[in-house]
C-alpha cells in the first residue's frame, strides 16, 4: 500500500491505546502470537462470536492467535494499533458511531445473521504504514453503513443493543433489547476493526448559510487522486484571478485564495467574518491564514530551526500539522502575523495535485462560518458559503474531520497553539534528538563535550543561558525534543568531573553537567539518536556491544574521523585545548541539530 506521512503517529498511538486498551502478549509473542483476552461480559456477548473475531484477526495480522477467557481481563485488543487511534479521536465518536447492520451479525448477532466479513478484510490486509489506505477504508465504512438504533450512551459505558433471534438482520421497525454493557471506548475500538464505524461528519447537519448568497456554489468532483487536467487548469485560473476556491484536506474543507492577490485576500476575510456581530467579524478577520504548500521544500524558504521543522515534516507530513514559523517568504507579506508564517501539507492527493501546479503562493482558512464547527463535506461547504465561492472541490468526506494540530516553532519557542490529533510529546520527540558523548572515564572528554553540546544547542535555540544549572537547561531543552547525556566505556558510577575540565567549562560559560560518571550500556545506547565517540577506540567497543547493523548511530564526534585525545593527568591549559577542539566538532554538527 502506499506509504504515507499520516501513518507516523506512532509514540502517540501506543501511547493512548496501551493505555485505553492493555495487551496482553503470551509468551510466544516474540514468534508472533496475540493473545485475545475475554471476561465475563464476552460470555454475554457470546464467546463463539469473539473466536470468529479472533479468527478474522489472525487474517489482518497474519499471525498466530491464541484465545482465552480469564474473570479480570480486558476486552479484544490488536497491535495494529494506528487506525484505531485515528478513530477514536473525534471527541463526538459516540454519538456519530454508525453501525452497519449486516456488519453486526459478525459480532453482536443480531438476529442470527451470518457473520459479515469485516470491511478491512475485504479491502485488503492492513500495515502499520498504510495510514492512507485506514483512511479510505473509515470513508467506505461512513458512506456504507446504515444508521440503526443500536447504541445508547450512558456515562462512560454504552449499552449495546440486539434483536430477538432471526433469520435476516431487523428491519427499521425492530425492536431491540440490552445485550451487554461494555467500556465505550472498548466497544468503538472493535467495532472500528470491522469497518462499522463512520468517523465525525458534517453529513446530516444543515450549516448555516451567508446571508445573500443564494444558491449552493459549483461543486466539481475529484476524489483523493490525482487531479485531471482539466480541473487543475480550472482551478489555476480560478485562483490566479482573485477567486475562492474551497479545496478538501485530510482534517476539514478550506477555502483557499492567492496569497499576493489583495483582493482575493479581502475576500477570504469578508467571507470567513460571515454572521458574526461587527466585534465578533473583526476579531475573526484578523486570525491568520495557513499557507498550503505541495511539498515539504517550501520550508527552505525560512530561516530558523529548520532542522527541527524538517524532522516534523519527515515524520508528520503529508499530514495534519500546521508549522508556524519565524520568517516571512516571498508573497505571503500580506498574511504573516508578526513576523511569523503559518505553512502545511496537507495529506489530500487531490489538492496536493492542484498546488504544485502553482506559480504563486495559496493560503487557506478553514469552511466554516461564525460559530459554526468546520465543515467536512462538500456539498455542506457549498450550501453553507453559496455565491461566495466560485468552486468547491470535492475530495469525498474528510477522513479525519478534526482539525490539525498547530505548533509553532521558533528561537525560544516550541508551542502548540491549538490542540488536534498530534499531541505536543509526539511532536517534541519528532522534532528534537537525543544524544550522548562517550569517552574512557566519562570525568574529563565526554562531560565537557556534553556541556558544550547543552550550552550551544540552548544558544542556537534561543535560550537564556546565563546563570542557569545543566538542570535548568536540560528542562528548557526537553521541551524542544533535546536530551543530552554522556558516559564512559570503561567509566565507574558517579565519579566527579575532573577539576581542570570544570574550570575550563566555566570560562566557555558553559555549567557543569548534572550528575556524575555513567557506564555505557547497550540499553541505554541503543535508545540514543546519536551517540558520539571521541576517539575510534571508543567507536569499536561499543558497536561491539550491540547487534550488528544496530550501532549505526554510533560515530566520531569529530566529522573528518580524527580521535580527541585524552587530557586527563595534563593543566589547564591541555583541558582548555581539549574543549576548544571538541566546539570546533560540535559547532560543525550543530547544523544537522538544530
């Protein structure tokens, strides 16, 4: 399947889902056995049915599955851990779960019916990088399923609701009865693995309209595909002439406009103020619009922690986060804010496809009017903006129907301003490095080449370094992704630094390191982005430690190869040297950081 950017969510999903929903992996985990756990409430729901699920389970991972029912358990959980989680974001998942009928009898029985082949199954196996394709598939299950009253929310549980026994799935007019009262999110977490549940939409929900704008604005089908000739030459022309073009994303529908077109701009701005009262209008007026980008090389056209930005967009993009950066690029004059450019690649083939045939910049806001939540389908952005669009794009469904999480990411600064489904913890590990230096004794090289590392990564980064501890910054540092350690191949624990190397530090500015001496351990280097060796001896015995091919991360602190050689024993003068030698390494790495 094809790989996307939407797919690397990955700390973030374990994260959630170990948490909402334990595995219990048996002890042939590692030979690639998942253990299906059922409790009591499972016999009401009918063992048998979760051994089918077991059953059609073993044929989405295509591995060994062991079932069992203990008293205190959990419900059916999956490794395949990233659909669920996208599933499961919509804050209003409860109320909008809608479940196919027939799809039902494979799990519920409803009605005795046959058991139904989940809808992942049918499409194809699943694969953690196939986020795209999850997707598709959450579109399928919305536009096929048929609402039925089957669930009842109540507190944190829902109550799940079955037929009498038949032969054929209930029609509208059957009455249904309690079955089982299960965790809500348990529940959603299954019924999402059979392809039953549709995601957040605006289908069903009449927007309001601007006033004057009659009539619902031109709709032109496209899907999530590459655009067709003919659409990207309409669509060219329509926003290279000043007009508003609403285009699909992975999150919400925008309305885009040309970026150096003043009017077009003025435009987006009447529209998006909508009803709102006057101090409502101006407020909503002044909000920024996001610069749409086809790739993630428009990010070269800014200036500051662009190592951090390209990290991001690496692991998130395609996808739903929105980069809020220090700089102002060419044509986008009129829609900074302070000095500061919002940019996103959006996770849609279709619009993707539209902007890079582009010779000037787009921005969009988000479909939605004042009060309103943003609009997710095209026939209800077309209705809601009328004559106040020249176009609609129509791209299906959005497949997340949540907005996209928006950081911004500047000297001194690393904030999410709004919440979406990237949380900070997942941006800052995606965004910052870990890294660790390694001499002999970890008390003279390897500590002054992590203060030094902590002092010069804190300046590039914008931080206030005077007075403060190794600590401190450690803390300041941790909230852009950096973390910093050193230790020693042959190193005892907890041993000072050397007095010499501490004086010299202190005439860098830099404070001494936190903590004492530190052995190296395979655990611990295996878990580092970068570890650096200070002499190649160093190099050699700890690729030893680790299974081959899994010390690659391991190199010379210095980029031309060349060993670092030991102060210990020597004045002040031979550790000066030592440290003035290991910043000219660290300044000629500092790029690749930060």
């Amino acid at each position: 399947m094809p790989h996307h950017g939407l797919a690397r969510v990955d700390e973030q999903v374990e994260q959630r889902l170990a948490h909402g929903f334990p595995i219990q992996h048996g002890q042939g985990q590692g030979t690639g056995q998942v253990r299906v756990v059922a409790d009591a409430q499972g016999v009401v729901l009918g063992l048998d049915k979760l051994q089918g699920f077991a059953h059609q389970l073993h044929q989405i991972l295509r591995r060994t599955v062991e079932f069992t029912a203990a008293g205190v358990a959990h419900e059916v959980v999956e490794d395949r851990r990233e659909p669920l989680h996208l599933a499961l974001q919509g804050r209003q998942a409860f109320e909008t779960a809608a479940l196919a009928a027939r799809g039902l009898g494979g799990f519920l029985a409803i009605g005795g019916a046959e058991p139904a082949v989940p809808l992942l199954l049918q499409q194809g196996q699943l694969d953690r990088h196939g986020g795209e394709r999850v997707f598709d598939l959450m579109g399928q299950a919305r536009r096929q399923a048929t609402q039925i009253p089957g669930l009842v929310r109540r507190g944190p549980f829902i109550t799940a609701l079955r037929a009498p026994a038949a032969r054929s799935p209930p029609g509208p007019g059957t009455a249904l009865r309690p079955c089982a009262e299960v965790p809500a999110r348990s529940l959603i977490c299954l019924l999402f693995v059979h392809g039953l549940i549709a995601t957040p939409s605006s289908r069903g929900r009449r927007p309001d309209t601007l006033a004057g704008m009659s009539g619902p604005a031109p709709i032109q089908t496209a899907g999530d595909r590459k655009p067709r000739r003919a659409l990207r030459r309409r669509v060219a022309e329509l926003l290279g002439a000043g007009r508003l073009v609403a285009l699909p994303t992975e999150t919400v529908y925008g309305v885009a406009a040309r970026a150096d077109h003043p009017a077009a701009l003025a435009a987006l701005r009447q529209l998006k103020a909508g009803t709102a009262g006057a101090g409502q209008a101006a407020a909503r007026a002044e909000r920024p619009f996001t610069w749409h980008v086809a790739s993630a090389t428009a990010l070269e056209s800014f200036e500051h922690q662009l190592p951090l930005a390209r990290r991001l967009a690496e692991r998130f993009w395609p996808g739903p986060l929105t980069m809020v950066l220090e700089g102002v690029p060419p044509g986008l004059e009129a829609v900074a804010q302070a000095g500061w450019t919002g940019l996103r690649q959006v996770a849609q083939a279709t619009t993707l496809g539209l902007l890079a045939d582009l010779d000037f910049p787009v921005v969009a806001t988000s479909a939605n009017l004042a009060g309103e939540e943003p609009l997710t389908d095209a026939g209800a952005v077309a209705e809601a903006f009328g004559s106040g669009l020249d176009l609609v794009v129509d791209g299906g469904p959005c497949r997340l129907a949540q907005a996209s999480t928006v950081l911004a990411l500047g000297p001194g600064r690393f904030e999410v301003l709004r919440q979406g489904i990237l949380e900070g913890a997942s941006l800052r590990s995606a965004a910052g490095l870990s890294l660790t230096f390694v001499c002999t004794g970890n008390t003279c090289r390897s500590p002054m080449a992590e203060s030094l590392a902590r002092l010069r990564l804190a300046e590039r980064l914008g931080l206030r370094v005077a007075g403060k501890t190794g600590a401190e910054l450690d803390t300041e540092l941790a909230n852009f992704g950096f973390s910093l350690s050193s230790a020693g191949v042959f190193a005892s624990s907890g041993a000072p630094p050397a007095s010499q190397g501490l004086e010299v530090l202190a005439e860098f500015g830099a404070p001494p390191p936190p903590g004492g001496s530190t052995p190296a351990r395979a655990e611990d280097l295996a878990q580092r982005d970068h570890v650096f060796c200070l002499t190649r001896s160093h190099l050699e015995s700890l690729r030893l430690l680790l299974p081959p091919r899994a010390g690659e991360h391991i190199q010379l602190l210095d980029p031309e190869g060349a060993d670092i050689a030991d102060p210990v024993g020597g004045s002040v003068a031979v550790y000066r040297a030592c440290a003035s030698r290991i910043d000219e390494c660290l300044a000629a790495r500092l790029d690749d950081w930060a």
